[in-house]
C-alpha cells in the first residue's frame, strides 16, 4: 500500500527519464528535490522581506525578486516533471518549518525595522540565489545525457539569478552601513 511520502517521491509515469539510471538517478531526485525545498524557504523568504521593506526602492527590488523566485519554482518543478520526479512532501514542509524556525532572527517583532534584520535577510537571499544558480549550471552539465534539459533556458535562468543576485548586492552595502556605521 502506497503512503503519501511514497506518492510523493515516486516516479512520475510516462515521462522521459534519460540515460541516468541507478544511483546517478537516485542522487539526481534527492538533489532536485533537495533544490525545490530550499526554493520554498527562499519564497516565503523573499515575500516577508519584500513586505517589510514596502515602500522602498528595496521594497520594490525584493517584490521583483520574490516574483522571479516564485517563476523560478515553476521552472524548477517543470524540469522534475519532465524527468519524471516528484517534490518531497516531507521536505517542503521541512522547509516550512525552517521558515518558522528563522523567524525570530530574519523577524523580530521585537525589533521590526531593525537594520541588522535587512542585512540578514540580503545575505540569506543571496546565498540561496547564488545556490539555485549552482543548480541550473549542474542542469546545463546534465544536459547532453538528458535531453529534456534545454541548455538554452537553463543558461536564462542563469542569467537571471546573476541578475537577482546584482540586485540584491547592490542594496547589501547600503544595509550594512545603516546596521553597523558608527
């Protein structure tokens, strides 16, 4: 009998698994599914940081990126279903709960305009960017042994966390220099 946590990691039928079998397979499904559950984070991430800056030219920075994340997801999440591999329940609630768990740190009530928060919240977006960047480039290496990996779209979607990444960068020394100048 099938449990959801074996639904949810099971194979999708009729898809095109490529010529990765085994173990390669196996470690392929863990690493994407171990990407889509970080991308989770990095939503609920983006959107919380977008709000509290609201009315800002970082508000409006931190809008657009979480609006990209959220697309990036979907790109993501495309690319399992082609292959064939479905998110881990289990591991998005996981990534839920780290969220949560990052709260009082990234959103302090008790402090909610706090300058240190911002500069957390840059470099923790930041680097979950510059890992899903690392994901897409993995794909690209992929490519030629899965031909339903298009080089073309994930080098866009390259390009784009370079951009996401310049983005937020350039928001960072300013954030810093508000939390730490004397």
């Amino acid at each position: 009998m099938a449990t959801a946590t074996n639904l949810s990691t099971a194979p999708v039928e009729g898809t095109d698994h490529g010529a990765l079998s085994g173990d390669s397979r196996r470690c392929l499904e863990v690493y994407l599914r171990d990407h889509r559950a970080g991308a989770t984070f990095g939503q609920a991430l983006a959107r919380r940081a977008a709000h509290a800056n609201s009315g800002t030219e970082l508000g409006r920075t931190l809008r657009g990126v979480a609006h990209e994340i959220e697309e990036d997801c979907r790109s993501l999440e495309s690319i399992m279903t082609a292959l064939g591999i479905r998110p881990s329940r289990m591991k998005m609630a996981l990534a839920k709960v780290a969220h949560v768990l990052a709260h009082p740190k990234l959103y302090s009530p008790l402090t909610p305009h706090s300058p240190l928060r911002r500069v957390l919240q840059l470099e923790a977006l930041t680097a979950g960017i510059f890992t899903k960047r690392h994901l897409w480039q993995a794909l690209v290496a992929l490519s030629d042994a899965l031909p339903t990996l298009d080089p073309t779209e994930l080098s866009r979607l390259i390009d784009r966390a370079d951009a996401q990444i310049e983005s937020l960068e350039a928001h960072h020394g300013p954030a810093a220099r508000a939390a730490f100048a004397p």
